[in-house]
C-alpha cells in the first residue's frame, strides 16, 4: 500500500492509542493527517506538538455528532476508528452513554465513510468483545458486527472496505493496571488485585500501532469484514505484580468487579472454524460474508479451544515483564 497520496482520520484520535499512533504515521508521510475528537485541550496539545507539519489538523466534535463527523470525513481515503467510552466500571454506572458513544456513534462512522466513499475504514476493538461480560465488552461486540455487516451496505458502487482489530492490554495505556498500580506505589499504598490466579494478554504500545499500520495495508488483500487478531504474549497477574514492585509492596485481594473475567480469550471457540493462521496474526473472516466474498488464505487455528490467555504458549516470566515495562514507561 502507498501512504503518501492517502488523506487519514482518526477519529477518536487523542486517546491513548490515537496519540501515539500519529507517530507511525508522520512516518509514513501520508498526504494529510486528521485528528478528529472532543477533547480540546488534548487536541491541542497534538496540534502543539506536530505544528510544524501543514497537512496536520484536528476537528472538534463528538462522534454522536453524525452531520460533523460526516463534514471531518469529506476526502478522506483511510479512517482508524479508536473513539469509545472504555473504562469497564464507568461503562456499567453510565450504561446510556456508554450506548451512545461505542454502538451508536460506529454506526454513525460507517454512514459518513459510506456517504464520503472511504476507501478503508480499521475499527480497534478489544479481547472484553469475545463473549462479552460486561457492557463495554457487549458495545465492542456490535461494533465488531457492524463493521462487519457494513460491507453489505457498501454495494456495487462503493469502494469503502470495513474491518476491525481485535488485541488484550495495552502495556501501561492510560486506564490499564500498570499507571494504576504505579501511581499507588507512589503514594505507599497497597495494590488491590481481584484474582491472584488471572491471566491477560499483553502488547506494547509501540508493537499494537505497529500491528494497526499494518492491518490497514492487509485490508487491500481482504474482502472486507474481518477481524485482525495480533499472536501476543500472556501473563499472570501476580508476576506483573512482582515485576512491578520488586517485592516492596504489599497486596490485597479485593475479589472479582462486575464485568471482570478470569482469563481473557482474543478468539473464541465458536470463531476457530472460520479463523486463519496467517503468520504473527489470525483473520477473523466472516461466517456470513457478501455474496462476492473470497475467503483470507492460511492455516488453521492452532488453538481449537479458542485462544485464550490461560491456554497461550507465549508466557512471560517476571524478568521479561520486568522488559516491557521499561520499554513503556
């Protein structure tokens, strides 16, 4: 894929991921970059950091804002949907917003990208979307399904291609238990952990923009409607706790939170059957694709039980957690 004639948006683009994701893309000197978000302040900052680059520029509005979302997109080639309500318990006591922001602001994304004719439109999700416990993870799963049902409504005479990204925690992403934790270390505080038992997958900032980059390019060899499953590491929890303090701190069990699951699963047991192995990734491709489909090429899944934190090959040890941390301070 050739980035530098591409105008791109992310919409949702001053969170975590959106922040440092522009850093990919500066490099891949595309022909224009848009951040398009609701916080101000944060926009800002990214317009202050990257002023000196003309084809930069941010939009203020709210991905509920269908007619404003729609006007960010005009000329756009590519957009990276990272926008969402994604805190697990903020999301169970504003379930309303929650709603509106992740189920009815994607639909929203996929109408603009439509009427603009997009060329791609990548939707990042998250492991909470299989089998979902909680409302944030019940969100991302419909986002999943319309993303994918999305390339139905595209026609004959669109060019617009929708897919999602599917990957576990994000080392010390805003949000996750390492800024937690770090910041109760700081303060002499115990550190509260639900199940001394509980596996998660584990990725580096750096390695999941790398893999979005790359997911974008993929999506010129698919038929539209998969889901890109990065092959990460696992950990248990008490070793991240270990790595993280060095023993000098104390825990206390607090026990499970709504929503909260013991182990986390990126594929399920029910999605194997129409799931490739294609290297460092599994392609999600639809059961129920368009009628002019062609299925992703690959091997099958090696994890018949579905791919799951607890049954992962790939187990960090303290000293390699103790690395990653490091290398996302």
């Amino acid at each position: 894929m050739e980035w530098k004639n591409k105008t791109i948006l992310l919409v949702g683009g001053t969170g975590s991921f959106g922040a440092a994701f522009l850093e990919i893309l500066f490099e891949k000197t595309p022909n224009a970059i848009r951040v398009y978000s609701r916080d101000e302040y944060k926009q800002g900052l990214l317009l202050d950091k990257y002023k000196g680059n003309i084809n930069f520029s941010g939009f203020i509005g709210d991905i509920r804002d269908k007619s404003r979302l729609t006007r960010a997109m005009e000329g756009v080639d590519i957009v990276i949907h990272c926008a969402a309500l994604k805190q697990v318990q903020s999301c169970e006591y504003n379930p309303l917003e929650t709603i509106k922001t992740n189920i009815l602001g994607s639909m929203n994304v996929i109408d603009a990208a439509l009427d603009n004719n997009v060329e791609k439109v990548l939707a990042i999700s998250t492991d909470k979307a299989v089998s979902p416990l909680n409302l944030y993870g019940a969100t991302k799963m419909c986002m999943e399904r319309l993303m994918s049902t999305a390339n139905s409504y595209r026609g004959m005479h669109k060019r617009t291609k929708f897919c999602s990204t599917r990957y576990g925690n994000v080392v010390a992403s805003r949000g996750t238990i390492v800024p937690f934790w770090r910041e109760l270390l700081r303060k002499k505080q115990p550190i509260p952990i639900t199940n001394v038992k509980a596996t998660r997958f584990w990725i580096g900032m750096k390695e999941a923009n790398g893999f979005v980059a790359e997911c974008v390019e993929l999506m010129d060899l698919m038929g539209g409607g998969e889901i890109f499953v990065p092959k990460m590491s696992s950990v248990n929890i008490m070793d991240v706790f270990q790595a993280l303090t060095n023993g000098l701190s104390t825990f206390t069990v607090i026990g499970d939170r709504v929503g909260d699951k013991l182990h986390e699963t990126l594929v399920s047991r029910e999605e194997v059957s129409h799931t490739v192995d294609v290297g460092n990734k599994y392609i999600i491709y639809p059961e129920n694709p368009h009628y002019f489909y062609k299925k992703p090429q690959g091997y099958e899944c090696a994890y018949r039980d579905g791919y799951r934190s607890d049954n992962n090959r790939n187990r960090l040890n303290v000293d390699q957690i103790k690395r990653t941390l490091a290398e996302n301070q």
